[in-house]
C-alpha cells in the first residue's frame, strides 16, 4: 500500500494508471529519501531507473521493490490510500533505510 497527500501533484496520475511499484531504499540511499520528501516536482530528474513489469519506476540500486496493480483506493483523512496486489517481489542483499516516529534509524545488528 502506499499512502499518498490529497493535494500532491502526482495522485491523479497513480489513481488512473491502476498500477504502482514500492521501491525499498537502502541505509546508503537516505539522500534519495530526501529528494523524494522534498522535490514535488522532477523527482526522477537525473534519477537512473527501469521499468517494473507494470511500467512503474524502480530506482537503480534500491534494496528491493514491490511492483503492484492497484485493487482499492481508500479515503483516509487528508490522504488516499491505494492498497495493491503485488505482482513482482524482488529483494536484494543489505540493509534497509528505515524513517519512523519521525527520524531516521537503523536496524540492531543481529548477533
């Protein structure tokens, strides 16, 4: 699922395609994180990526992604909600980047 601001520019274009990919940022990726957050505009500028099955853009180098078709769209608060079916899953080695309770944070190494 991916939940998405009413007012951004880009829901239209994710509601009337049917379709979306999650892409999983690595720990080294935080400077993508970022631009994502911050650019509502031209994310993709200069951003190396290929199309997922679907035609969604996944980045170059990421951790993994989650290439979706879109089953429900859901009103939630000040956002929507498109909630999907995965068609393709694909996970590579590393770590991934993890933003919650409104910072950036890491993992505990496993012992």
């Amino acid at each position: 699922m991916v939940a998405i601001d009413r007012d951004c520019t880009f829901l239209e274009p994710f509601e009337s395609s049917g379709f979306f990919a999650v892409n999983i940022l690595r720990e080294q990726q935080l400077d993508l994180s970022i631009r994502f957050a911050a650019l509502p505009e031209g994310r993709f500028t200069g951003i190396a990526w290929t199309p997922a099955g679907t035609g969604s853009p996944v980045i170059d180098g990421v951790l993994g992604m989650v290439d979706c078709t879109t089953v429900e769209v859901i009103d939630a608060g000040d956002h929507r909600v498109l909630i999907g079916r995965a068609l393709d899953v694909r996970m590579g080695e590393g770590r991934p980047l993890i933003f919650f309770k409104g910072q950036y944070t890491r993992l505990e190494p496993d012992y």
